[in-house]
C-alpha cells in the first residue's frame, strides 16, 4: 500500500492535480495505465477506510455529486499531500 500512496503523493506533487478527489486522481491513473485496476481498487478502498472523519476536515461546500462530499477544497494540494504524507509514514 504504502508504494501506491508514494505514487499518488509523487503524481499529485508532480502534476498539481486537486481540482478533483484523491479517488478521481486514483481513477485518472488507472485511465492513464499508472495503476492496475487491481491497484486502484485496492488503493480506493484505502482510501475510503482511511479517509478522515466527519470534522474539521469535512467541508459540505464541496459535495461532489456522484461521490458523496469532498474532505478538501478543490485546489487545496496541502491537505491532501499533509494527509497522504501521514498514511505513508503509517505502517500499513
């Protein structure tokens, strides 16, 4: 897991992608052949288990219509990459 959450980390500093989710990104990847269905599966329910809380992080402004609600503003690549950086230094 923790390879998969570098490659995210790496892609999203790499290509400034935060208009969307960490799930869309996940699906992005996956369209452009950088994760495996299987790996992208497995990262999304990683992501979905491990997603924070409803809380300071939960932010109703940004519903996302087909996905439920976003954690993070569009744009906002800190808390995204502060969260991944988290996961990473987890074991898994």
């Amino acid at each position: 897991m923790k390879k998969l959450l570098i490659e995210l980390r790496d892609f999203i500093e790499d290509n400034g992608m935060t208009e969307s989710g960490l799930c869309d990104i996940v699906y992005s990847m996956n369209t452009m052949m950088l994760f495996t269905s299987e790996e992208a599966i497995e990262l999304l329910e990683y992501i979905h288990t491990h997603r924070p809380k409803k809380g300071k992080h939960f932010n109703k402004k940004c519903q996302h219509s087909s996905n439920g609600f976003w954690f993070w503003p569009e744009y906002d690549i800190k808390s995204r990459l502060s969260w991944l950086k988290d996961k990473i230094k987890r074991p898994y």
